[in-house]
C-alpha cells in the first residue's frame, strides 16, 4: 500500500503532487501568469541572442552536438534538444533582464522554458501540457529556493542555476508523463548535477551554470524514465540538497501549501536589463535627472542605501564590461544621472567604458539597510554649496506591487527584437504565447523566434 502524505518525505510528497496535477488544478490568474513568464522569456532571449556569450557557446558547443532539429531563438542554426535548452537558457539570461522570483531572485523562467520547447520540437505537446509542466517546474525551482534561502545565496550560490536544474527536470518529468518514482529519481539525477556560484556574475561564466541548469534537468528527467535511480530522499536528506546548501534550510516549504499557494504568482518581470536591486535605484535616477536643481556639475558625491543585496551584490565601482555594469550600483546611478534612461544600450561594453561615466561612479556610496525591501532604495544627492536632492523608491516599477502591465511586457518584446535586430514576425509570436493555451502543438510556437532569415 502507497505511504499516506503524513509518512512521506518531502521530495516524495512533492514528486506526488506533481504526477497528480492537472491542468484543470491551475488557477486561472496562474495559467495568466505562465503566458506573461514565457512572453517576456522568449523577449529576452531574442534580445540576448546576438550576444558575444551566446555566439562563442554556440561555436564551442557546435562539434559535439547532435542532429540539429531544436530552434536555437534568434539563430538560424538548430541543435540538439539538449543543447538547444542550454543556449536558450543562456540568451534569456545573459543581460540580467528576465524574470525574478522575488522571494528567492531566482530567475524561474530561464532554465524551465528552453527544455520544454526543446521537449516539444521532438515529441508533440499540447499547449495546455507545456504550460502546466512550466507552471510545475518553477514551482519546483522556486520552493527549493524558498527551503534554502536565504543562507543559500549569501553563501555564494548562484541560485538560479542551482535550483533551475530542479524545475526543469520536474517540467521535463510532467510532459514524459513520469509516475510519482520516477519523478523522485528525476530530482535525485538533478541533485547530482546541481550547481553555479555567484563570482561568475558580471562575466561570461555565469551563462554556462544557467544553460546547464535547463539542459542538465533535462537530461535528468530522461534518466529517470530511463531507469536510472536517485536517493530517496534528494532535497531534504542528512546530504541532500537541501542540508549540504542551504544552512538552517526549512524542507517545510517544499509542501507547505502545495496546490494553495502557486509560486509563480511571485513572478515580476524587469523593465531595466540589470540585477533586479537596481531597479528601485533607477528608478528614483530617472526622477531626480528630471528635476531642475540637479546639475551634474555640482555633484559631490550620490548615496544609495537599500537592501543588503544591493550592496553585497552591486558595490562596483569600476565595472569592466557591459556584463559588470549590469550589477553595478555606480554604473547605474552614473549613467541614468547622466543620459535620463536604462536600456540595453546604457549597460553595453562600450557605455561601461566611457571616460565621461568614470568620474561620477568614483562619488557614488552604497549603503545597506535591513529595513528596505529588495524593491525600495533611496537615492540621495548632495551639491556644491550643502544642497541636496533625495528620492526614495518605495515599489520599483515591475515589483510585485507595480507590475508591468500585458502591454508592456509586449513592447518589451518588440523593442528587444529590433535591439538584436532579430528576424522574427513579433506580432505572430505575441499572439501565438497568448494562445498557447489552445493549440495542440507547442513546438511550433518557438518556431516563429527562429532567426530565419526573411
């Protein structure tokens, strides 16, 4: 006779829950919020799949890869599904401007997405299947993350990439159709090959963690239906995931709630491609480089305080490249000050080398504070002659409590396919992600971000 819920461990209670959920158990602002992670997936990894990163991996990864029959987004070379998940994953993450989970700042979207479409270029899905998969995975991911944080990251794991490998394995697992076992295994084969730390951040390293956290969940879930075995219990036994990574982890969460609360409705979305604690800084930027009083000329020095993260993550003084720039406080606040705007251009190699931005990122401080959320920052200003300008940002816009709107995660799509100048039909692909829920074949929707050639 099965174990009742109360006997079993978490991962196997978890590996249960997923086997037994349906489509129809998804709530529909959940089943919303799936469309909204996979349109602004599938924005960023057009917009990042021109990028240096992504052309060298493809070029490293090319003679050891299998029959080409997986879209690569923005590219007109195929790969195998394996390693088309891995430089998928890597161009939605490689300018910092996708998806956060901000209970964690896992970016959830990134390693589930691209093994599911790899998935679905090979073995015919439903939208309504991929989407649920996806809805499961980052629920995976995303409790994980919840049981290991927050001494996971402060220790110095990428987090992303060490709990994406869990969500894509259980997302690959949902569409295989594996039974409640073989989706214990599955998180076992990916417990095997968890991994990623956060002095990759700000260089090319960091990529190859966060394509490995899609392609190795992939291949976890086919070992698992292929008969390879796992522990019986992967996160939460005495070396389990969960004990070895994360110090004072909490296994509750992996099945506190489980159908009740969904984590994906924790899902925001960037409207600045930087780390997601700049955000509230740029923002309060944006305002003060309005204001009549301030004159860059006068500026004595800038004060950010916020967030421990945004210290202990951004504090750079002199980033070394468009991808440092992209986690820099300094950088941020020097070239907003400056140019009144943040896109992609404002963190590129060539922005975060100019001369003029120098002198102003040398007056800029960071202070932590415990009492601001990852999403508040204050910037204050002090001029020449004791004045001084002060903004704080209490909901940076694509925070939780500011979201952007439907409408702007479609712009955002728009404008990063011009940036990358990306052959892609974006009118198509918008509609195609908002209907993915009624066709009987995902595969083809990843089809129309193909860069073929028009």
């Amino acid at each position: 006779m099965a174990a009742d819920n109360e006997s079993m461990g978490e991962s196997q209670r978890f590996a249960k829950f997923v086997s037994d959920t349906r489509w129809e158990d998804i709530p529909s602002n959940i089943r919303h919020e799936a469309n909204r992670s996979l349109l602004n997936f599938f924005a960023c990894s057009l917009g990042g799949s021109r990028d240096a990163a992504v052309k060298a991996l493809a070029a490293t990864l090319s003679p050891f890869a299998g029959p080409g029959v997986a879209t690569v987004i923005g590219r007109q070379e195929k790969f195998d599904p394996l390693n088309a998940a891995f430089l998928n994953a890597v161009s939605a993450n490689v300018f910092d401007f996708d998806d956060t989970h901000t209970p964690t700042i896992i970016h959830p979207s990134a390693p589930v997405a691209p093994a599911l479409f790899a998935f679905a270029e090979t073995s015919r899905i439903s939208g309504p299947q991929l989407l649920l998969a996806f809805v499961l995975g980052v629920e995976a991911e995303c409790r994980i993350g919840n049981a290991v944080s927050p001494g996971h990251y402060k220790r110095g794991w990428h987090i992303t990439s060490t709990c994406g490998v869990f969500g894509a394995a259980i997302a690959i697992g949902k569409v295989m159709g594996l039974s409640a076992e073989h989706m214990k295994w599955a998180l076992g084969n990916a417990s095997a090959q968890a991994g990623g730390l956060l002095e990759t951040l700000g260089t090319m390293a960091k990529s190859i963690s966060v394509g490995n956290a899609a392609r190795n969940g992939y291949l976890a879930a086919v070992c698992a239906r292929q008969g390879v075995s796992g522990p019986e219990r992967p996160l939460e036994g005495p070396y389990g995931f969960l004990n070895v990574t994360g110090p004072n982890a909490n296994s509750a969460c992996i099945v506190n709630g489980l159908g009740e609360h969904w984590e994906l409705g924790s899902n925001t979305y960037k409207p600045y491609p930087c780390g997601v604690v700049l955000n509230p800084v740029i923002e309060a930027c944006i305002a003060l480089a309005r204001d009549e009083r301030m004159s860059l000329s006068d500026i004595e020095r800038v004060v950010v305080t916020g967030h421990p993260l945004l210290r202990e993550r951004t504090d750079r003084i002199e980033p070394r490249s468009g991808r440092e720039a992209q986690v820099s406080a300094q950088h941020s606040v020097a070239v907003v000050l400056t140019d009144g705007k943040a896109g992609l251009a404002e963190f590129s190699d060539a922005c975060a080398a100019a001369p003029s931005l120098r002198p102003l990122r040398e007056k800029v401080f960071v202070v932590e504070d415990d009492s601001y959320a990852v999403e508040s920052a204050m910037v204050t200003i002090y001029l020449r002659g004791g004045n001084k300008l002060s903004l704080t940002t209490e909901q940076a816009r694509g925070s939780s409590n500011n979201p952007l709107s439907d409408a702007d995660l479609e712009k955002k799509l728009s404008e990063l396919v011009d940036y990358s100048n990306a052959p892609c039909e974006k009118a198509r692909l918008i509609d195609a992600i908002w209907a993915l829920d009624t066709v009987d074949d995902a595969g083809k929707v990843i089809a129309l971000a193909a860069g073929v050639p028009r």
